[in-house]
C-alpha cells in the first residue's frame, strides 16, 4: 500500500525527490525490458523441453523394459559377475553459464564406449539393457539441464515482476505522493507569506497616512 514518505517539506527535499522519481522510472523501464527478454526466452525453450520431457519418458520406458528382460533371462549370480565389468557408459561435466543474468549449469554428456562382456552366463538382452541406459543417461542429462534453466528463468522472472510491482504500485506513487504534499505545503507557505506581506505593507501605509494627518 503506498504511502506519503516522512520527510521535511522543502525546497532540497523536493529537488532531491524528483531525481530519485526519474531514476525509479529508469529502472521500471530496465526491468520491464528485461523480463520481457525473459519472458521471450523462456518461450522459446519451452517447447523443446516439451518435446525432450516426451523423448525422456520414451528412453526411460525403453531402458526398464530391457532392464525388466534382462533380470528375467539372467539369474543373480550372473548379473553380479557381469555388472562388476561394466565400465562407465556416459561422461558428464558441468560448467556454469550466465544468460541475462541468471545463472545455471550447462551440462555436456558424452558417450563412451561400452567395454566388452565375457559371454558365460549372459544374454543379448544384458547389451541391450546396457546401451538403453546409456541412452537414458544421455537424454536425461539434456533434459535436465533445460529444466534447471527453465526454472530458474521463471523465478527470475517472478522476482523481477514483483519488482516492477513494487515500483510501479508502491515506490514511485509514494515519492509523487510525497512530491505533490511537499509542492502543495511550500505554495501554501508561499501565499501564507505574500499574504502576511500584504498586510504588513497595509499597516505601514495606514501608519503613513495616519501620520502624514495629523
């Protein structure tokens, strides 16, 4: 709720108000223009989300069915022996990137090699499990990295909204509120003055007279 700033009614008051009011708008402006490129942004990339959340659930059913096949035509024993094998499938590294101030990571995922298994006691299904997986990490990752940025986009954006808000609806109407008491108090004055001038002279030319009389 906006309210009148607590402040002396003078003429440096006054000037000083009016500066601040300019820089307000200023930076309204800045903000509005920034979260209308977020806004922008963040329209862009969600309909490729969309369509990475989509392809996310396809390689994840994918990499459980053969999963769910696997542990069925391989017993325990040799699913043991032959995980102890596997390599890592998918390297991941993180770096941090900035757009419009808002940080988040940049994932790059890449695929490895997957290291060949003895066959004693496994099936075709334990390579197609494996290379399902591998499939998934890699999506997820991507995935995941749209999602954290999406994110955090949109809470940029609530925050400068609100900011725009505030000024908007609270700050800036408190100053001109304050301006306008200010410019209001000083020209009440300023006629209190004329007037009390006015009836000074009066008294003197009355005196004037009075005396230039008798």
């Amino acid at each position: 709720m906006r309210h009148k700033l607590n402040l002396p009614p003078t003429k440096s008051t006054l000037i000083r108000l009016k500066k601040q009011v300019a820089f307000l708008y200023k930076g309204q402006e800045l903000l509005e223009h920034k979260g209308e490129l977020l806004s922008r942004l963040i329209h862009e990339n969600l309909r490729h989300y969309k369509e990475l959340r989509q392809k996310m659930f396809e390689k994840v059913h994918d990499a459980y069915y053969w999963l769910g096949i696997m542990q069925m035509r391989m017993d325990n024993y040799a699913l043991d022996c032959a995980i102890e094998e596997v390599a890592t499938a998918v390297e991941i590294s993180l770096l941090p990137r900035i757009h419009l101030g808002v940080e988040y990571p940049a994932v790059t995922a890449s695929r490895q090699a997957l290291n060949p298994i003895g066959l004693l006691g496994t099936d075709t299904s334990f390579d197609e499990t494996r290379e399902s997986m591998q499939d998934m990490a890699l999506m997820l990752a991507e995935f995941g990295q749209y999602e954290v940025m999406l994110s955090r986009l949109i809470d940029e954006h609530r925050k400068i909204q609100k900011r725009v808000n505030a000024l908007k609806y609270n700050i800036i109407p408190s100053h001109e509120e304050t301006i306008k008491f200010i410019h209001d108090t000083m020209e009440e004055s300023d006629r209190e003055s004329i007037f009390q001038i006015k009836m000074l002279r009066a008294k003197i030319e009355e005196a004037e007279s009075q005396a230039h009389g008798s």
